[in-house]
C-alpha cells in the first residue's frame, strides 16, 4: 500500500542513509545497531514530517484531515522500523536489505527514477507502483471464502515468465516492490525453481509475500534470514477458534509457531487479517492486536472480504455499521498503539482513492494470476489481456497498461478524485459496483473464473452491492463532508482528534 505522504525522509537523513548504505557491510550492520544513530534518524524524520504538515496547512488546495491521516501513518511506518531495531529483531541481512533496498531504493530513490521519469514523459502519467503476481493457484488449505479458490491443483506460471515480468517491471517502470500471492507462495514450484530462487536472484528489489504460514519451515526461516529482502504476512482470522474454523485445525497454533520461528531467526514478519462480519471486533480488540505486536509483528494489513471467490456471499461482508465502525476503529488503533495498520478501503485519503489498474496519477499496481490473467486488482477478477498473449505479440508490459479496459478504470478514479468524491469509499467494485458493472459491459473483460461470471450475471449481486454502498455512504459522507471537505486548519493547529462514535454499539449492531 503506497503511502502518498508517508515517510517523509529530511534531507540530512537522505545523505546519512546514502553515507550508510556505501559502507562496508560489517560496518554498515555496527552504525545502524547503534542506538545514537538509530534514535537520531527516528527523531529527525518525526520532527520533518510534522514540520511537512504545517507546510501543508498553508496551502489553500490541501485538506487538512487528508494530511493528518497521511502523517499518521507515516509515523506508524517510522514506529514499526524503530520497534524491530530497538529489539535488535532483524538478522544482518535484514539490516542491509531494509536499509538499502527498503528505505535508500524505495522510500528516498523511489526505485529507479530514470526509467519513472522516461514512463512519465511516455505516458503522461506516473508508472505503476509495484506488481502482484500469484505465480500458483496451489494451496494446502481449503479456507472457507478463498477469494482464489485455492486448492491442491497446480496451475502456474512457469518461474522463467516470472522472473522476465519482474526484470521487466524493473526495467520500464523502475520498480523494485513486489507483491507476491496465490494459493500459497511456499507452495509454488515451476521449472526446479520456487520463491526464495525468485528473492536471491532480485536482490535489488523487496518482496511482500501473502503466506498462510504453514509452509515456512525452519529451512525456509533460514534462507529469508540470508535473504533479507522479504516480508511475509501470515493469515489470522483472529484467536484460535476463528482461525481454525476458517483455515482449518491446528492452523493458528502452526501461524503463532512460524512467529517464533522468523523471529528466532530474526526475520520480520506482518499480519494480514481478513475482516468478515463475524470476527470484525475480534481482530480489531485490544486484545489481538497487543497479542500480534507482542509476537513480533511488524505491521497489519486489514482486509474487509470481498465476495468473490469460493462459495462468495454478500452475507460474509462486515455490514455498513461494521465497516463505519472499523474507519474509526483502526485510526484509533493507528493513533494510540503506533501501530501500522492500513486497510485498502477504508485508508483511501492516504493513496488518493483507488490504486487498481495501474493508478491514475501518482502510482496504483496490476494483478496478474496463475493463469497469465491480467486484472485491475485482485478483487477485480475481470482481465482484457494474457500476459502469455502479450509476450506472443512481441509486447511488452507497457502495452498492458495502454488495454482500452485499463485506460477506462484509471480515467474513472481520475474523474472521481477531480469531482471530490469520498475517499472512505473509493472502491468501484464494492462502493459503486453499478459504475464498474458498466465498464464491463462496455469493454467485455473475460472473467478469470465460473465465480466471476456468477458475479456478472447475477442482478442481485449488484443490486446487493449497490444498496450496501449507500447504507455505507449514509453513515460516512457526513464524516467525509465535516472532517475532510469543510474544516480548516492553520499550520500550528493539532492533528484533529477522531469524530466520536456515531453508531449504536461497538459494531453498529
């Protein structure tokens, strides 16, 4: 998730982390365990990304409570770096591959800015993000709602077509952030070669890696530790008996010992958490939350379900009063714990609405499956184009981003955000499903699956989804209307407090 203004980066810590980086990496791994340097790089990047916000405050065009969010979670992001290294969580590898490739090559570099800069002078707009690919549709667990349908079959995409999408996006895009899926990572297997042949050979990039937590044995902990260029997020669905009903027995007691075992090995590690409407309070208490940061977590990825997938239902979405509930829950969490925590829908003020598609204007990213299917997001599953097909013809992933069906979805987000729309629901699949539903009928993506037509056929999932997204609209456009177009702020005002709960209940029931 690309934070717009997250880590604003001082330009005197630019040249220490530049310094820091070119130094032998024994001395390299020596300066930065040092607590004097660590504490002087937190304490500078704080005070200049408060000293951004009051700049921001003078400007007539900024919403102040867009900034607000957009600094908050910049300070959780410095909150989590700080934590680990405090901690001394990270193995020597992980020293280097943060410092160098996390923070230097995508925080102050922005990847390569050469070839950002030839995308923009190309195309007039800036070039993807990152790309999420899901090499493999193999899985050993058979969760309830999958949103990929996983199972133990093994369509994939050959390694050899992976790595030539990730060289490639490297080359023409300047990425070095990758978004890795399934099925299950761990589980995927193509011409001898799996995942960690993948991290060694792109040393110069980072890779987030959705996992289930399973599959990462202590031989996999050990090469990641070598590695020190990924982050993997393994899946709760909150205590042990949610988690086990859903993923099946046993499984959250294996996830809690994969902690143990990434940080014996000191090896980072996040959570990802899918948000349905009958564990919504679960993972959002104070409990599971001091439970995940005490195990060592790094930060938390909210995910609301998405009815599509395996066995989809509108019934598993958290209602319109959860989700309210949750906007206001998890800036709480954010705010008070320092705890990274972004939710790829209801966080939209910090990336400029919808990222899909490419993005329409300061960088968004693509999904590509196991089958070559290319889609706007993984919660889009509607694709106008193979990568198998591109590379066939000759094209490259620049033609991708030039797909009529692509152009169309970044010129909606792009008219969305001109006309000042709410960015706490700026999703058009689930918040205005009737809007993409034209864009489909109009350019005739393929489905990716016998779900996705279900989806498209049936009136009563847009009829559902449409009534969803105004009972969500009702509750939250008064906040959108108060706090984020209407109120002023001064330079020297404070980050505005959180709006008092307007619901009924701890979940608006």
């Amino acid at each position: 998730m690309r934070v717009q203004a997250g880590v604003a980066i001082p330009q005197a810590v630019q040249e220490l982390i530049t310094n820091l980086t070119l130094a032998p990496n024994s001395q390299l791994v020596k300066m930065v365990k040092t607590p004097f340097v660590r504490r002087m790089i937190v304490r500078e990047t704080e005070k200049y990304m408060y000293a951004r916000l009051r700049e921001t405050r003078l400007n007539p065009d900024a919403q102040p409570s867009v900034e607000d969010d957009r600094t908050i979670m910049g300070l959780a992001i410095i909150e989590a770096f700080s934590r680990v290294l405090t901690r001394g969580a990270l193995s020597d590898a992980y020293l280097r591959g943060m410092l160098q490739t996390l923070i230097k090559t995508l925080f102050i570099d922005r990847g390569d800015p050469q070839a950002k800069v030839k995308f923009q002078e190309a195309f007039g707009r800036a070039a993807p993000s990152f790309l999420l690919l899901a090499p493999g549709k193999a899985c050993n667990l058979r969760c309830a709602g999958c949103y990929a349908d996983a199972d133990g079959q093994r369509p994939c995409l050959e390694w050899s077509l992976v790595d030539r999408m990730i060289g490639e996006a490297k080359e023409l895009w300047g990425e070095r952030f990758f978004v890795i899926s399934g099925g299950e990572p761990y589980a995927y297997r193509s011409e001898g070669q799996g995942m960690m042949e993948l991290f060694q050979k792109h040393q110069d990039s980072f890779f987030l890696v959705y996992t289930n937590g399973t599959l990462v044995t202590d031989e996999v902990s050990r090469r990641l530790a070598e590695s020190g260029n990924v982050l993997n997020c393994l899946s709760l669905e909150g205590f042990r008996e949610r988690t086990d009903a859903r993923r099946g027995a046993g499984v959250y007691d294996r996830v809690l010992a994969t902690m143990d075992r990434l940080a014996r090995d000191k090896v980072p590690f996040g959570v990802s958490l899918t948000a349905a409407r009958d564990n919504v309070e679960e993972i959002l208490s104070d409990e599971f939350v001091d439970l995940v940061i005490g195990k060592g977590a790094l930060l938390a990825f909210l995910f609301q379900y998405m009815p599509i997938g395996r066995a989809f239902s509108l019934e598993l979405m958290p209602t319109p009063q959860q989700r309210a509930w949750m906007w206001r829950r998890s800036w709480e969490i954010i705010r008070e714990k320092r705890f990274f925590m972004p939710d790829f829908w209801n966080h939209g003020t910090c990336v400029e609405g919808c990222i899909s598609a490419g993005g329409h204007g300061n960088g968004g990213y693509f999904y590509v499956d196991w089958s070559g299917a290319i889609t706007p997001c993984v919660f889009m599953p509607y694709s106008p184009v193979n990568i198998r097909d591109v590379y066939a013809r000759g094209q490259t992933l620049n033609d991708i981003w030039q797909e009529p069906f692509f152009q169309a979805v970044r010129q909606w987000q792009y008219d969305y955000m001109q006309a000042g729309r709410s960015t706490l629901a700026p999703c058009p699949s689930r918040d205005h499903h009737d809007e993409l539903e034209r864009l489909l009928l109009q350019f005739e993506p393929e489905p990716t699956d016998a779900n996705a037509v279900e989806a498209l056929l049936d009136p009563a999932y847009t009829e559902g989804l449409v009534a969803y997204s105004r009972a969500f609209a009702a509750l939250t456009d008064p906040i959108w209307e108060e706090r984020y177009v209407r109120r002023q702020a001064g330079p020297d005002d404070p980050i505005a407090p959180l709006p008092e709960p307007a619901l009924e209940g701890q979940a608006g029931k």
